[in-house]
C-alpha cells in the first residue's frame, strides 16, 4: 500500500511517497518519491490514484475560524427563517452576486442595471446583447444551484454540466455544458493548463470535493479547494470563473453557509491570491473567501434579528 506523508526539514515542509511491505512477518517502509510541495504531491497523487489530504490548519487563522463558526451557530439557533425573510435574502443575492460574478468576468452592466434587466426585463442602452444575457444566464444557474444546495442526493458530473450550460446558454451553445475540446490559455497569466484531454479525469476531484462531508471551517477549505481546482483545471472554453464560484457557494451551501460573495472591488486581490495558490500558498485565497463568508453570515444574523 502507497501513501504520501508530510516530512519537515528546518523551516520547510517536503513530502513522500511511501510503500509499505510486509517482510518476515514485519512491515517496513520504502520510500519511492520525493516532493518539494504539496502541489507536485497532490498532482501525483492524483495520477496514480491514491488519497492526498493537503494540509490546510494555516489556510484560516484560529480567531478567524472561531468567528465564523460560532456566527454559523447563531445562525444555525434562529433557523428555521421565515419565508418572507428567505424571499429578502434570496432576491437581494441573486442581483448582487450576478452583478458581482459577471462583473469580475469584465460585464460592464452596473449593479443598478443588473437590477433592471433581472427584475424589470428592460434593455441597456450602450451594453452588449451577450451582458445581458450573462445576466440572465447566471440568474436562471441561480436558481439550478439552490434546487442542488437543498437536494440531499449526490452532486454529479451531469449536475455541473448543466450549470455550465446555463453559464452560457444562447451565448455559446456550442460549448455550453461540453468539457473544452482544445488547449486554451489564460491571458497575462504564465501558468499552463492542462491538457483538455485529461479534463474529465481531472474533474473527479472536483466532484470528490463537492460531496465530501466536512462541516463547519472544514466546508470552508473544502469550497477553497472546489474553486481553485475548477479554475485550475479549467473544464470549458468560457465560464469557468463563474462556474468556479457557483460551485464554491454550492459547497458552502450545502454545509448550511448562506451564499457568498466575491466582490467586483477585490478583483485584484482574488486574482494575486489565485497566482498565490499557483505557488502553493493557499492562505490569500482562503482569507479571501472567509472574510466574504463572515460578511455574508454578519448580513443574514441582522436581517433576521
């Protein structure tokens, strides 16, 4: 049986792959490879396919992560919420997070004018055909990812194609809900994606991810890893970010966090800290999405105390 550990030498970190072998009646341990980083680790891991559970205890600081669980379990006392109340948070979500998702993407629609073209159907002099159907578009994933984040059966591939298609429905039919067909690569950024052959295989640990059972803090590194991976691996031709952020909040979702938000205004700091994790430095990124989970839980416990 192989299995990769965490070694430290000095101030750093390295990793192992270990074979166990039962010699003599005795077991003994081999090991095969060498590591410099959790990331070449978890790449090998995942090729060969064996267990890698990536240390993440320094993602979140303790205080941070005390906070945000005692907040979801005041949250968690006042439930169940009423309907009206849910009504509020719901159509309030759905503007701010299409304007904010899309926004990021370069959707030039105001939060305003997302307002108006979700709830009022009206047309934007000055703004493209495809932003107001990313609008649209990203409302209607809106509503597939809340029927998922209350089912208590599987998220399956078939489930995040669908998001997908709904991404880009009437934008892109060609590509919409179909893994990418080509190698694409991501501008003014040096890293190299994988190649679009091993998508699907790759994609596994997404879904892995998704199902997975941590609650708590735990759902919060979980949806880290669900969103770094998808913009990773990188499944389509066009969407990925939103999607990668869908299916963050459907992680969280699911371990009873309200939706969160990734903000138009930290465009800068989640893209350093996506190259931050490209180095294996996950800290950035997780903070990042914790502070917008807080911000979520703070809007929620004051609307409904």
């Amino acid at each position: 049986m192989a299995f990769i550990r965490k070694k430290r030498k000095g101030n750093t970190h390295y990793y192992e792959l270990v074979k166990n072998t039962r010699v003599g009646g005795k077991v003994k341990q081999k090991v095969l490879e060498y590591f410099p980083s959790s990331k070449e680790a978890e790449a090998y891991a995942i090729k060969i396919g064996i267990k890698f559970d990536k240390d993440h205890a320094d993602w979140i600081d303790a205080v941070t992560a005390s906070r945000l669980e005692n907040k979801l379990q005041q949250l968690n006392k006042l439930r169940p919420l009423s309907k009206e109340i849910l009504k509020r948070l719901r159509e309030k979500f759905e503007v701010d997070m299409t304007y904010n998702s899309n926004a990021i993407e370069g959707n030039r629609l105001s939060l305003r004018e997302t307002w108006l073209v979700l709830r009022r159907g009206m047309t934007i002099r000055g703004k493209s055909l495809v932003e107001h159907l990313e609008a649209t578009n990203h409302l209607e994933a809106l509503g597939l990812l809340e029927k998922m984040a209350d089912s208590k059966s599987k998220i399956t591939e078939m489930d995040v194609l669908s998001l997908h298609a709904a991404i880009l429905d009437k934008i892109d039919s060609q590509n919409a809900g179909f893994y990418r067909h080509e190698q694409v690569f991501i501008e003014g950024s040096k890293i190299s994606l994988p190649n679009w052959k091993h998508v699907p295989d790759l994609m596994k640990t997404v879904y892995a991810e998704l199902n997975s059972k941590g609650k708590g803090i735990g759902a919060i590194y979980s949806a880290v890893k669900v969103h770094y991976q998808t913009v990773r691996v990188h499944p389509f031709v066009d969407g990925n970010g939103r999607l990668a952020r869908l299916l963050m909040n459907l992680k969280l979702m699911r371990a009873s966090f309200p939706p969160t938000i990734l903000r138009r205004e930290e465009r800068r700091a989640y893209y350093s800290a996506l190259d931050k994790a490209d180095k294996d430095d996950f800290r950035s990124l997780a903070m990042l999405i914790a502070r917008d989970v807080e911000k979520s839980l703070d809007f929620y416990l004051d609307s409904v105390s």
